[in-house]
C-alpha cells in the first residue's frame, strides 16, 4: 500500500532542528564563512522564509559524505530560514520512509532515466521563489576532490532567472562515507564540519553551460581548498579521508573515474 502525505512545513522544520539539536548533542563545531555572500532576504518573517518571486535560488553543495547536505542545510536554515528543496533520485526514494519525508517536505524526485518532468517542476519551484538544493556531483567523490558536475544546476538556474549559490563542506564525510567509513559515537563526537559559501554566480540565459558548470565547478573546489586550508584537525600522514593532493590516501581522481564508470554500468543493468 502506497502513503501520500500533504505537504507540511512543520515536518521540515523539525527534521532542520532535530539536526541543529545534534550538532549541540555531539558537540560538533560547525565553522562557517562567507556568510557575506548569502542573499539577504527582507522577506523573512516569523520562523520561516516566505517564497517570493525573482527571490529563488539554486543551493549547490559538495558531497563528499552521506551527511552533507544536513550541514548546508543547518546553514541556510539558521541564516535565512529557507526551506530548501532538496532534488532526490528515485532510486533514493525508493524505501517508504525516505518517499514519505520527501512528500512531506516537498522535495523533488528525479528518475534519471527520464528527468523532463523533475526539471520543469524544479524551474518552476525556482520562479516561485523557492530553495532549491541540488548535490551536482550526482554521486559521493571518492576522492576528495570535486567532481565533475551535471549540467542540470546551471540550466535551470539560467532558465528561471535565479542565482547559484556553491556551499562547499569539508568534515562530515569523516562522519560518515563510502568505502567503509561508517556512523559511529567516535566519528561524530566533537568532529568539527567546515562550510564555506562562495559568491554568488549569475548564469545568463545565453552562456555557455558546460563553459558555466565548469566555473561553479572550480568555485566549490576552491571553497573545498579554503575549508581545508583552515580546518582545526591536522590530519596524520596518509590520513584515510585526506585527497592525494593533499598528502592523503584517498584515491586518485584517475582511480575513482573508473570506478564511477563501473558504477554506471551497474546503475543502468539495476536501474
């Protein structure tokens, strides 16, 4: 038996709380900066922010572990009371309690196969006046580095008129990421997450967009560099969840290219 739920901002506020509630819980310091280049929205009222038309925007977050989104979202809800958005693949939504909190929250459900009606919905979110919160990567980066980027962010916020805003975090994914590194009382306990949000980019209607999506991806990675630059853990020599580049034993861009191809093969066998 399939559940419909209606929408109910009340869900969503509670889930963003639950989450603010943690980090105090697990003492997990959470050290922001360029807050300067978050809009600021005169249309916030009361504990949420109202949606107004030309007043939307793209949020484009790293993902370099599962609980990523959980900080962007920590931010912009403490910064402008925002309720995002969130683009999930359907493949995500599958269990009935993640389909059942995506109705609820009004978040948008994507079948990869056949995007066409969760791009219209999101474009149309976006002039509406909404948060839309989109992870461009399409998938974790094994490597600690940005990935390459879908397209999908830079179009509809070309098409719809609204800024991009690229929140970089760096942190959690020692909480909790792929390749083993599981949630534990030891990952999360005073684990400091770093969020840095970069200005603000205007796409315009004409632009180039893999020219486009190639910029917001060097702005992410140069937020990444900034929140690692600045992050109060000095990792150890070899440390599991540091990039190469940085003298960590993540794999090697190279390495995680091919294995992202072996993951496409599996996703298009199971779809």
């Amino acid at each position: 038996m399939t559940l419909k739920f209606p929408p109910n901002k009340y869900v969503y506020r509670s889930i963003v709380l639950t989450g603010i509630a943690s980090t105090k819980v697990f003492r997990i310091p959470v050290l922001p900066s360029g807050l300067e280049n978050l809009p600021r929205d005169e249309e916030i009222h009361g504990l949420t922010r109202t949606a107004v038309p030309g007043k939307g925007a793209v949020v484009a977050i790293t993902h370099f572990g599962y609980l990523d989104f959980v900080f962007a979202e920590y931010l912009v809800w403490k910064k402008l009371r925002a309720h995002m958005r969130f683009l999930v693949t359907k493949k995500a939504a599958r269990k009935p309690f993640v389909k059942a909190v995506c109705e609820m929250c009004e978040h948008i459900i994507v079948d990869r196969s056949n995007g066409a009606a969760a791009y219209t919905e999101s474009v149309e979110a976006l002039r509406r006046g909404e948060y839309l919160a989109v992870l461009p990567e399409a998938g974790v980066s094994r490597s600690f580095s940005v990935r390459k980027l879908k397209t999908g962010a830079v179009r509809m916020a070309a098409e719809a008129g609204v800024p991009i805003i690229p929140v970089s975090v760096w942190g959690s994914h020692r909480m909790l990421t792929r390749g083993g590194h599981g949630l534990s009382l030891k990952s999360v306990w005073k684990n400091p997450v770093r969020i840095h949000v970069s200005p603000m980019m205007r796409v315009a209607p004409d632009a180039s967009v893999p020219e486009a999506t190639e910029l917001l991806q060097k702005t992410l990675q140069a937020g990444m560099d900034h929140c690692i630059d600045t992050y109060p853990v000095k990792p150890e020599p070899g440390a599991w969840w540091m990039p190469v580049s940085r003298g960590g034993s993540a794999m090697t861009v190279e390495e995680q290219l091919i294995l992202d191809e072996q993951d496409r093969e599996k996703y298009k066998i199971t779809g």
